[in-house]
C-alpha cells in the first residue's frame, strides 16, 4: 500500500471518530455506597488502565469532590490512601499528580549499564520485537474506534513533521505512536511493561536515534514502516500487523548497529585529524625504514 493510500485511510478514520459526540467522564459520580474505598479503586484502575499517567494533575479537591459525587472528608481519605500506596504525590502549593511507577521498572544504574555494553543492547531490542509484535498482533484485533483515531492522529503529525524536517517532532511522534499502540492492545501487563521500554528511548538511552536519522534513507524507511504499521492495525490485520512490528525492529537493530560503526569511524577519523594538527606541517606517517633514533 502506497504512503498516500495510507494517510488517506488513517485520515478517514479519524474523521469518522472526530464525528462522534460521545463524552465518557474521567471521574464519574460513585454508586458504591460513596466510600473511601471506591474512590481508591475508581483512581487505581484509571492509573492500571493508563488512562492517568505519570506527571498527570488531579482536579482540585473540591471539583474532585464533586465529580465523584463524594464529601470532601472521604475524598481527602482516598487521597491519602493513594498517596500511601505509592500511586500519588502531592506538592505543598501545587496540587496532587500521579506519581511515577513505570520508571522503577528499569532504574538508573541499570538502564545506564545496558546502554554501556552492545550485548545488552542486542537483547534489550530482541526483547521488544517480541514485545511489539505481539502488541501489533492485538491492538488489529482489540482497537476501538477512539484507539484508531488517536493512531491516525499521531501517523499523520509524524509526516507533516517529516515533511517539515522537525527531527524531534517526529522523534516524539515515534515514541507516541508506539505507545498509542500499546494502549490500543488493551493489555495493561504489556502497556506498563512498554512503557518502560520506551521511557529508556525517551531518554536517549540503549540506542542512538539521532544517530540512526542520519543514515541516508533511514527517515524515508522508518516512515514507511510506520504508516505500514498503522494501516495493518486499522485494517484490523492481526498477522500483517505483527510483522510489520517484527521487520520494524529488525530494521532498527541493523541500522543502530551501523550508526554505531559509523559514529566510531567519525571518532576515529577525528582524533586522527587532531594528531595531525598537533605534529604540524611535515610530520606526516615516517618513510618506511626510518628509525626511529
């Protein structure tokens, strides 16, 4: 399927999606006898399900209140049960957020040592061409209307940055889409485990991406290979979509593989500039059979 059929497919979605009036609340009134704990498991299934993430803000205390059709003695109650599990933060002056749960799955010392072996790395992409066909594979069977539109949305931002030349627009739009995809298998155990994944590329750890752009051809490729993604998705293709993840991660191992010998030989080639600098005019490689005394 051609880039233009493509766009025009995922457009054609999301026009039919934005056509819909449909508005589900984000915090509905409780009709469990309006207890602490309802609210509790009312908040814990949005964070589980990933609708709440990391860094999001809670309405204020009374428009939460409110919303959740609850006293504000039984909603501080809530509150503070949430923020003991771990699940929220509150910041004196500055309202309460959700706390950041999916980081913990890969920590610092630990992303920073894969990023620094080139095995670990290996694995660490094996690991997510599992991963992701395996998403691919259910998010073409599960996606709903509004999970299509949101995969639309994020394919067609990804060309026009493309177009654009904005290299960190489409950068982010990569990561979005992904995990637009991820959300869309409605499988919570692979969408947090993603997320961590992803928050390591996010951060520019494991592979070099800015790198990889660089290679000629590499951005034209990495933009098919999405929208042939996203079009298997739409067109609710289970296997098409599952291999279309696979040949999209094998092609990002290789060419992380090449830009890493490519940055090495840019190293390379520079410190050898400087050595030259350094000896000055005529003091060049020594004849063969020069000595050295």
């Amino acid at each position: 399927m051609q880039v233009v059929q493509i766009i025009d497919q995922l457009k054609l979605h999301c026009y039919e999606a934005r056509m819909r009036d449909e508005t589900i609340a984000l915090f509905p009134p409780i009709d469990h006898g309006r207890t602490a704990d309802e609210v509790v498991r009312q908040v814990e299934l949005l964070i589980l399900e990933g609708v709440l993430r990391d860094g999001d803000r809670l309405p204020g205390e009374r428009d939460l209140a409110e919303r959740f059709g609850v006293s504000r003695p039984i909603l501080r109650e809530a509150l503070k049960e949430l923020d003991n599990r771990g699940l929220l933060v509150s910041r004196h002056g500055g309202g309460t957020f959700v706390a950041d749960i999916v980081g913990q799955v890969f920590s610092e010392p630990l992303a920073a040592l894969i990023a620094r072996h080139e095995r670990a790395t290996a694995d660490y992409l094996e690991y997510r061409r599992e991963l992701e066909g395996l998403t691919a594979e259910l998010a073409a069977i599960r996606a709903t209307e509004a999970d299509k539109a949101q995969i639309a949305r994020i394919v067609e931002e990804m060309h026009a940055a493309h177009e654009r030349g904005h290299f960190e627009d489409e950068l982010a739009a990569d990561i979005e889409l992904h995990t637009a995809i991820g959300e869309a298998a409605h499988n919570i155990v692979l969408l947090h485990t993603l997320r961590a994944c992803y928050r390591l590329l996010s951060e520019g750890i494991v592979h070099h991406r800015k790198l990889i752009f660089a290679l000629p051809g590499a951005r034209d490729a990495l933009l098919r290979q999405h929208g042939a993604l996203a079009a298997a998705i739409l067109a609710g293709d289970a296997a098409r979509a599952r291999k279309a993840a696979e040949d999209h991660i094998d092609y990002v191992t290789e060419t992380n593989r090449e830009a890493a010998r490519q940055d090495q030989r840019n190293r390379v080639s520079e410190l050898r500039l400087q050595q030259r600098q350094a000896r000055g005019p005529g003091r060049g490689a020594r004849p063969s059979g020069e000595s050295k005394d």
